[in-house]
C-alpha cells in the first residue's frame, strides 16, 4: 500500500523470515508506513 496503515500483532514473533525493513521498529511503533514489507513467525 502506498498509505500508512496500524498494524497489531496477536502473539509473540519468533523470528523474522524475510525483511526489507526494520521489522522489530514497525512493531514498537505499530505503523506500518508505504512498502514496509516482511514476513515472521509467530510461537
């Protein structure tokens, strides 16, 4: 998307599988800004 979007997570992240940002960042802020992409695995 080329908007920012609220982004929550239900679960804990064991791990970060593919990133091209920051993923640990978009968590904290819960924002997900234009072309954030990456894909984690939840426990």
């Amino acid at each position: 998307s080329n908007e920012e979007q609220d982004l929550t997570v239900e679960g804990k992240v064991k791990s970060v599988l593919i990133e091209n940002t920051l993923a640990q960042e978009v968590f904290e802020k819960q924002i997900l800004v234009p072309w954030d992409a990456f894909c984690v695995e939840l426990l």
